[in-house]
C-alpha cells in the first residue's frame, strides 16, 4: 500500500526502513495526523464518549484507496452502502477498561461518515440503554454493532497517529448465502422451498452477468446486486469470475407470490368465478390456520395447505395462495393450461372399430390411418381428412370429432365427439 504524507511540514520520506520511518512519525509534530485527532475530539459524539470514558485513547489510521477497494465489503457492513472506495481516517477511540470502542470514519477532508460503538457499556452507565449516539453531522452514519474488533488495543499515551503501508486484510463476508454456481451456458433446475428454477447463466463479462430463469431473462446484474423476478423472489450474483466464465448466485423465496391472479373466498359461501372462459362455482368447505377444502363444480377436492395444489377432474388446477382462518376466508388461484381439449376421451388402435353413443347419438368409429402428426378416421361409413392434435372436423350431422392424443409408437389415437 502506498504510505501517504501526512504531516503539515512535509517531511519528505525518502527511505522506507522501519527506523527511519519512526524517527519521521516521531519527529514531525503537528502534522495532519495531529489535525484528524483534533477534528475528532472536537465531534459531539467523541466528546460525550471521553465525558463517561475519561482515561480512553484515541487511534488514527489512514487507508488509502487500494486499500479501501479490498476491503470495501467489510466496511460497508459496519457503515453501510454509502461508503464509497475513496481514501479514509478511521479513528479508534478506545476505552481499555470496559473495552468500548468508538470508531469514527472521516473522509478525506476529515468529514465524519459513520461512526460506531461496539461493545457492551457497564449495565450502570446510562448509555448503555441506547443504540444511537448523538451527533451534530448531519452526514454521520452512527451504528452500535454490539462487538469490539479483535485487534483493537489501547495505546500508552492518549493520542496515537498510525501510518498503514500494509495493513491486515479481512476477508469479505459473503454476500449471500447459501451460493449456487453456473458456467456460462450451463443450464440447471434448482428446488427452493418447493419451488422449482430452471436458471441457465447466458451473458457473462468482469462486472455483470444475465440469467435465463424459468424463460425470462434477467436484466445485467453486477456483483452484490440484486433483481426481483416477477414471481417475488430475488437472484442475488455473490460473484463474477470472468476468466472462467462462471458466476455465483443465491436466491431468496421469502416474497414469491404463490400464484397470480388470486382470488379470495369467504368460507362456506359458494361463488361464480369465470376463468379463461369457463365457469367454476366454488365452495370453502372447510377452512383452519393450516389447510383449506374446496367444492369446485361438484368435485370436492383434498385439504390443501398454502401452496400446495389439486389436479381437477377436467385437468385444471387449483392452488392456495392464502389462507386466513381468523376471518374464515381463503384464496386461491386456477391454472387451466392443463385442461383436456375435450370430454369424454375414448382411445382407439389403428384399425380397431368401436360404436360409442354421444348424446344419445350412435358412431361408429375405426382409426383407419395413424402417424406420429396426424390421424385419419372412418365414422358412420364416411372418412375423415387426416387430423393433428388438437384440431377438429367436424363431420355430416354437425357434430365434431375432436384429436385430443396422438401415440404413433404404439397406433393409438384418444379423440372426443361433441
């Protein structure tokens, strides 16, 4: 690290061996270092901690900005995410007896930043009862982190300046937890809390990288940032490694919204909703703190807990988002993508015959042609066109044959007559 001049009559160090070093600390009195300790006793904060604590002392380093760039995680941690990399005084005032620290950050026009206490104040001091120390900055940050640093110690003398050239780098706490890693286009499915993620990592360079999340992609997203998904949850990037194309990330499920849209019921009062076109009249049979029933157009389906789903009858599913059984009310969400195309279904081998009745109707129906995209068939005497999945004909006396299931491996068709 650089070891940056610091004293008013500008001592000009042009050896760095240790003794020399010292005779120049030593020597140059009423230097800026002796400033920065002026500066901070002059601070309201320093002052009342010295009127409780008279015999502490006080420890003045100097980071600069290489420094502060290593270890910038760290101190936003104490600080907070105003701290910016830039060059630093950081003060210790330091009460041996008791082993209250109060530490100051000054910038580099000695500004206070932040300042914070750590350590327990004896329990007939007054302080202790409080968390924030008064200060007259407008622009101090005060924090009371509750544990002193492990290489705090006092000085024999009330006032020592330090010049850092190397000093001891903490490592960074992580930024999230628990991490979870990718290469770039490596795709994986995760599980969180019972929700599934299929995240892909598409775009990666030194400072941002993009994830292909479930078929969104994410904006870019830099190290320590985060982005909401639209489900809730947060993707957190803890780090980039360009070099070999690979991130870490974290994921939190605490917000993830159940299921969208929802809609809200009032216990055993049956209700019309209309979703996708199709009608539900649903009932809240029964509703505790832990589990809800439903009797959805006549089918009653099993007690669900919030989260959890039933597959119904028709292929619809229905899901709890909430469940409030103070008020004996409970929500809830239908996913219809699941539906049957048709109902009844009947499945026929490729050259089997089978008369069903439909609506009191009979057909006569043999699958006469079957292939991995479509299906031909011969009803009542007349030949259909060849039909693929999901697609309808609709045949002489006005009704419709419907393909709801093609299996070419083994020669079945499932189809429905409306």
């Amino acid at each position: 690290m650089i070891i940056r001049n610091i004293f008013k009559n500008k001592c000009i160090v042009l050896s760095l061996s240790l003794l020399i070093l010292i005779f120049l600390v030593s020597a140059c009195t009423g230097g800026s270092g002796q400033n920065v300790t002026n500066v901070v006793q002059q601070l309201p904060a320093v002052q009342q901690f010295f009127s409780q604590y008279p015999n502490a002392n006080i420890k003045v380093i100097y980071y600069d900005t290489n420094y502060v760039n290593q270890t910038i995680l760290q101190i936003r941690q104490d600080c907070g995410s105003q701290m910016k990399v830039e060059e630093y005084y950081k003060a210790d005032i330091i009460d041996s007896t008791t082993n209250l620290i109060l530490t100051v950050w000054l910038d580099s026009s000695l500004n206070p930043v932040c300042t914070i206490k750590t350590g327990v104040p004896p329990q007939n001091i007054s302080s202790s009862t409080s968390n924030v120390i008064n200060s007259s900055a407008s622009n101090v940050s005060t924090i009371n982190t509750g544990t002193p640093p492990q290489n705090s110690s006092s000085s024999t003398s009330n006032v020592s300046t330090t010049i850092n050239s190397q000093p001891k780098i903490v490592p960074s706490p992580k930024i999230c937890s628990p991490e979870y890693n990718l290469d770039l286009g490596q795709q994986k499915t995760y599980t969180f809390s019972n929700w599934m993620y299929d995240i892909e990592l598409s775009y990666i360079d030194s400072t941002s990288t993009k994830f292909l999340i479930n078929g969104g992609t994410t904006s870019r997203i830099s190290k320590g940032n985060s982005e909401i998904l639209p489900d809730g949850s947060k993707i957190t990037v803890s780090d980039i490694d360009s070099t070999n194309n690979q991130a870490s990330f974290c994921m939190d499920v605490t917000n993830v919204n159940v299921c969208t849209p929802s809609y809200d019921i009032d216990g055993g009062q049956p209700t019309m909703y209309t979703i996708d076109g199709k009608v539900y009249d649903v009932e809240a049979t029964y509703i505790s703190s832990s589990d809800v029933e439903f009797l959805i157009n006549g089918e009653k389906t099993s007690k669900l807990t919030k989260g959890s789903n039933y597959i119904l009858g028709n292929g619809a599913k229905v899901t709890v988002s909430d469940i409030d059984s103070i008020n004996n009310q409970a929500s809830f969400c239908m996913d219809t993508s699941g539906i049957s195309l048709c109902s009844p279904q009947y499945d026929l081998i490729l050259g089997q015959q089978q008369i069903y009745t439909v609506h009191n109707n009979l057909y006569d129906v043999e699958v006469s042609y079957v292939d991995s995209t479509s299906v031909e068939f011969l009803i009542n005497g007349g030949f259909t066109s060849r039909i693929s999945k999901g697609n309808s004909e609709a045949l002489p006396d006005g009704s419709n044959v419907i393909v709801a299931e093609i299996d070419a491996t083994n020669n079945i068709a499932t189809f429905c007559i409306d």
